[in-house]
C-alpha cells in the first residue's frame, strides 16, 4: 500500500490485491441486498429478513474495518517515513472517530 500527501491529508494508492479483496466483498454484499429485495418482495418471514440485515451489517463492518486497518498502516508508515507524527495522529484519530459514529 502507498500514500500520498495532499492538503494534509493522507490517500491510501492500494494495491490490485486490496482493491480486489474490497470489491470481493462489496460484490458479496451487493448480493445480499438483492437477496433482502426479493426476500421482501416473496413477504419473508420477518426474523428471516432479520437476519438477513444482520448479515449484510456485519458485512459493511468487515469492510470498514479493512478500509481502517488500511488507513492506520499509511498512517504509520507515514509517520516513521516523514517524521511527522502529528499528521499522523490527527488522521489516526479522524480516521477513529468515524468509525465510533458509526458504532455508535
């Protein structure tokens, strides 16, 4: 994975195999929402739709997640490469509380 620093902020330039592994399971996930669709046009049992959802946000987590643990490497590699920890940091910590919104 590389970076670059523009307006002081960090963009993640990821490899082929990560954009891969990303739509992987975007596309899994796509699929999934067709599956919900369907399930709701067929008037499903609501735990199943229930659990279909469940399934579909546990998905989007794992995505976050990868896109995150992508970010916070840059963000180190970056910090020990420039020397600037405070960049770093204040991405390290937007990049957090994002994901605490979104946990919330």
């Amino acid at each position: 994975m590389r970076y670059a620093l523009d307006e002081g902020r960090l963009f993640l330039h990821r490899t082929r195999e990560e954009k891969d592994e990303l739509q992987r399971r975007l596309r899994r996930m796509e699929g999934q929402v067709r599956g919900l669709q369907q399930m709701i046009e067929d008037d499903r049992h609501c735990l199943d739709d229930v659990q279909q959802i469940n399934a579909l946000t546990a998905a989007a987590r794992e995505v976050a997640l990868m896109v995150i643990a992508g970010h916070l490497e840059a963000c180190v590699d970056f910090a020990v490469e420039a020397h600037d920890g405070k960049v770093a940091v204040g991405e390290m910590v937007s990049c957090l509380r994002a994901a605490m919104r979104q946990a919330g």
